[in-house]
C-alpha cells in the first residue's frame, strides 16, 4: 500500500522536474486535444452516435451557464472558459480510478545498510580480539520506495494551486474587459470614505481566499477519495472495492461541477457592476 501527500518525481527535462501528476495531465491534455481535433474534422450536418452524445452534452452545459448568467451573451462568451474547466477537471479527476494509476511504478532500493559484529570471547568473559572471530552476526536492512509513475492532477495540491490561480486571474480579466480597468478596480481600492476604502480591502482578501479555498476543497477531495480506495483494496482486493469506484465516479463529477460553477459565478460577479 502506497500513499504519498506530494507528487513524486519521475524525470527531469532540463531544469523542470516531471512529477507522475504532471505526467498525467499531460496525457489528459493530449487526449482532449486529439479528440477535439478529430472531432472537429468529422462533423456533420447530420449528426450520429458520438456526435450526438457530445452535443448533447454540450447543449445541456450550454443551459446551465445561461441558467446562472441569466445573459445569452454572456454565457456564450464564458461557456468555452467554463466548459474547458469542467472537462479538465472531470479527467483529472478520474485518471486516477483508471486500473494501474498509482500502482504501476518504479521501485528502489533506497538504503542498504549491513553491519558485522565479531568477537573472540575467553571463559572468564573477556573480549581479547574483535577483529579475529569464528563467530559473527550480520544484520541487514533492506528498504525498498516505491514511486508510481501516474498520479491523479488534482490529486497534488500543486496542480490545484495552480488551476486555482489560473481561474482567480481569468475572473479578473472578464472584470476589465467588461467594466474596465476604472471601474473594475475601483471595487478593491475606493477613497469616497472609510467604510469603501475598508470593505476594498476586505475584496482584495477576498480574491485570495478564492485561491485557498478552490485549490484545498478539490485536492482534499480527491485525494481522500484514492486513500480510501488504496485502504479498501489492500484490505479486500474484489468485489468490496467496486462501490466506491461508483461514489468516486461520482464524486469526480460533482468536484469538476463545483470547480466550474463557482468560476462561473465569479465571472457573473466579476461583471456585474458594483451600486
């Protein structure tokens, strides 16, 4: 049973260090890449199977961002900012439920120590010579690490932090473009009066609690969810297991959702000008 609170590192390119979480979003980014591209040149007017479902899927996305902008327009213009979060998210989230992630990996041996203790003892017990001995002891310690080569994305907080960051900046952007450099930052640095001037500061604090609270909330869920699968299957290898890949199904769904909608909601707020 392995689990590890930080992603592990695989290789090295240069001065950057691939982790196996980095490792694995860059084959989720691969993949949604190459199937947006296939996808694209295979349209057609008259949609079957696999078409259908993806536009299907989008159309019912396409809803639920309009539900909460209350704009067409301004769902149009943050859908593709939403839906690329979601998907995002969504994959990371179930690569790590995909059978030899976090199991398959590289082991080491990472200490070897051997130790020999000789000594010559004479009947009244006393030590005459430790070097020449007919009697020894050899004790050894062998430890092996162990360090999978995929990783959940979002199983690393480093990942988290940084997609949370990513989605603080982008609602800053969607606030410039749509009220201005003025009177966007005009909400976070105010000299009417005291009280503007002070709840401005509370909305800078604020901004950044976004960060804290997006990143933790999707890491602490996702990674609990592999320990509790790691736990359950060092304990009973069959059948057991099987549920609660169905409630982490789930819950990589619900996390994505969350992740996005609350971007969204940030977008709407980010846009809509202060009274």
């Amino acid at each position: 049973m392995h689990v590890s609170l930080t992603a592990e590192k695989i290789f090295n390119i240069g001065p950057l260090t691939v982790t196996n979480a980095l490792l694995t979003t860059w084959f989720v980014l691969i993949l949604i890449a190459v199937f947006s591209i296939i996808f694209r040149l295979r349209l057609k007017k008259h949609p079957r199977k696999i078409q259908n479902i993806v536009e299907m899927v989008i159309e019912g996305f396409m809803g639920i961002v309009q539900s909460v902008t209350d704009n067409a327009k301004q769902a149009r213009k943050f859908f593709p900012v939403i839906f690329t979060i979601f998907l995002f998210v969504l994959l990371n989230n179930w690569a790590g439920l995909i059978p030899g992630v976090g199991s398959i990996g590289i082991s080491e041996k990472a200490n070897h120590q051997e130790v020999h203790l000789e000594h010559t003892i004479e009947p009244e017990g006393i030590v005459i010579d430790e070097k020449n001995s007919t009697n020894s002891e050899h004790l050894e310690n062998h430890h092996h690490s162990f360090t999978p080569i995929f990783r959940a994305g979002t199983a690393d907080l480093s990942f988290t932090l940084a997609l949370a960051a990513v989605a603080v900046i982008l609602v800053q952007v969607m606030g410039v473009l749509a009220l201005g450099g003025r009177g966007y930052f005009s909400r976070f640095l105010n000299f009417k009066n005291p009280i503007l001037f002070f709840v401005g500061i509370l909305e800078i604090v604020s901004e950044f609690s976004k960060m804290i609270s997006f990143s933790f909330r999707l890491f602490g869920n996702i990674f609990a969810g592999e320990v509790l699968l790691t736990v359950i299957i060092a304990l009973a290898p069959f059948i057991i297991p099987m549920p609660f890949y169905g409630l982490e199904i789930f819950v990589g769904i619900v996390q994505a959702l969350v992740f996005s909608m609350l971007t969204l909601v940030f977008f709407k707020m980010a846009t809509t000008e202060a009274h």
